[in-house]
C-alpha cells in the first residue's frame, strides 16, 4: 500500500545501499530475540534449558544405543 511505501522510504541510504539498508534492523532484531531466548523465562525454564537437556538426551540413548 501506499502507506507503507511512504514508511519505507524514509528510511536512509536509498540510493547507496538499496536493499540492503535494512541489515541493521535485522541485525538488532535478531539480536533481541536471542537475548529473548537466553534470559527471558517461561515457566521454569528458558529455551537453551531445554536445548540443553533435550541434547543431553539425545546423547545419552545415542551412548546406550551403541553399548547394545
């Protein structure tokens, strides 16, 4: 729509970057939704709690797996 086309172009670096102008907002938002992941709690656990535990599982029936 237009109103988003007024939004983007105000944005600057137009012409040098084109496209690419927009790099660091994805840069900060991925930033934040890391930071997101590691600190922020849901329930009792963050999303690298359970990264963390659901390799260990797998390693650990990986190990007996190959002990059989």
């Amino acid at each position: 729509s237009e109103r988003v086309k007024r939004l983007l172009k105000l944005v600057p670096g137009q012409r040098r970057f084109g496209f690419y102008r927009f790099l660091p907002f994805f840069f900060v938002l991925g930033g934040a939704m890391e930071w997101f992941m590691i600190n922020v709690r849901i329930g009792k656990e963050t999303f690298y709690d359970v990264y963390r535990r659901k390799q260990s599982e797998r390693l650990y029936e990986a190990r007996m797996e190959k002990e059989e």
